[in-house]
C-alpha cells in the first residue's frame, strides 16, 4: 500500500506541474530582395567633350526696379523661357567685378607665393582669407580695374597680366560675373585702400594654401576658384 500510495502522489505531481512547450527553432527570414536601382548611366546620357551651347536666352517681358544702393540694383522680371514657361525672377544687376590672383615666383616657380588678404566680412560674420578684388566702375575697362584694385588693395603692380578664368558667383539670382586675373612679376609699393577696408596682407606659398584650401579653412569662393584653377595650370606647366 505505502508503494502504491507512493506512486499515485508522484503521478498527481507530474500532472499538476504545467507543460512547458519548447519553442520551434526559428525559421530563417529570407533576406529582402534589394529593388533594383536604375544605373545613373540609363539616365543621364554619358558625354566625352563638353561643347559650349548657351542655348537661347530667356525673353524678358517686363522689367521693374524695385531697389537700388549705390553698390547694386534689384530687379524683378517676368521672363519667357526656353521651355515656354512664363515666370518672375527677382534679380541683383551689379557693374560688375574683377578678381586678381597675385603670383610671386621669384625665389621658386614650382612653389610661388601668393599674396592674400586677411579681412572681415560682415556678411559672413567671420574673417575669410581672399585674393585681391574689386568692383568696377561704369563702363571700366576689365583689366584696368584689375591694375587698379591689385594697387589699392595691396599696394603692388605686376608687370605680367594674364586672363585666368571667369565664372558667376551666384547664378541663381545674381547677374554678376567675375573675371579672374593672374598677375605675376610683382612689384611692391605702398597701399590705399579705401576706408572702409581693413585689409591684413599675407605671403603664402601655393602649396600651404592648398592645404588650408583641403582643411576647409579657405572658404571664399573667389579665392578656391582663382587657386585651384593656377594649381592646375601649374601643374600643365611643369
């Protein structure tokens, strides 16, 4: 009897204990199938040699001047463009500006020392390091405003002027295009700038500038563009 009771309590006690199921291994999800990505290629067509095709210029419609400084005009206008669309365009006119990168090789001409200048601009609420430029007169010669500027700013004239490049600095919205100016053969005299200019003049090699220019630390659009255009034309020369 005690073994038979014995065995009746051991049979309630597995009963009464709850049954645990182990849980199925789980099954592996299939990775997702990336959806396929139009290659850029079959996009945008592929194109060896860039021709210049300025294409057709919009049709002005209407022109108002709705501001004016003596440094520049605003403007909006209702623009007819190529594609037909009618649209308003508020733009800045300006006279116009030159860019002058001054180039000293005297002591080397694979490394040549590049006058900069050091100043604050409010606009961009920092002091930015820049090459040399300047807005033109009505009607002023391109290079005479160069001579000019380069002889104000840092008080050196250059014997040697060269057409480097041109570019617009803000398409978007700004008329203005620059022409950047390579003046080398440099001779040093006295500056004047104008009053409110406060300019700290620099001699920098080319190649320390570049190095601040791949920091980050050369953020003047004028001054990347004028140097890396030099760098490469440099690097042809060699």
């Amino acid at each position: 009897m005690p073994a038979k009771s014995k065995q009746r309590k051991t049979t309630a006690s597995k009963a009464a204990r709850p049954v645990v199921k182990k849980s199925a291994a789980p099954k592996a999800v299939p990775a997702k199938k990336m959806e396929a990505v139009s290659e850029p290629d079959a996009m945008v067509p592929v194109v060896k040699e860039l021709k210049i095709n300025p294409g057709r210029k919009a049709k002005v419609l209407s022109s108002e001047l709705r501001y004016e400084v003596p440094l520049f005009r605003i403007y909006n206008e209702t623009v007819k463009e190529s594609g037909g669309k009618v649209l308003s365009r508020d733009i800045i006119r300006h006279n116009g500006s030159v860019v002058i990168l001054p180039v000293d090789s005297s002591k080397s001409k694979r490394d040549p020392y590049i006058v900069l200048e050091r100043q604050y601009r409010h606009a961009a609420g920092q002091f930015l390091y820049e090459v040399p430029a300047g807005k033109m007169e009505p009607g002023e010669n391109r290079l005479r405003a160069a001579k000019r500027e380069l002889l104000e700013e840092t008080g050196y004239t250059a014997r040697k002027w060269t057409q480097l490049t041109r570019y617009f600095a803000s398409p978007g919205f700004l008329g203005e295009w620059m022409q950047v100016f390579l003046a080398e053969e440099l001779v040093p005299g006295p500056s004047c700038p104008e009053d409110d200019e406060s300019i700290e003049l620099l001699r920098v090699p080319l190649s320390e500038l570049l190095r601040l220019i791949d920091r980050g630390q050369v953020q003047d659009g004028k001054t990347l563009v004028s140097v890396l255009s030099f760098a490469r034309l440099l690097g042809q020369r060699k």
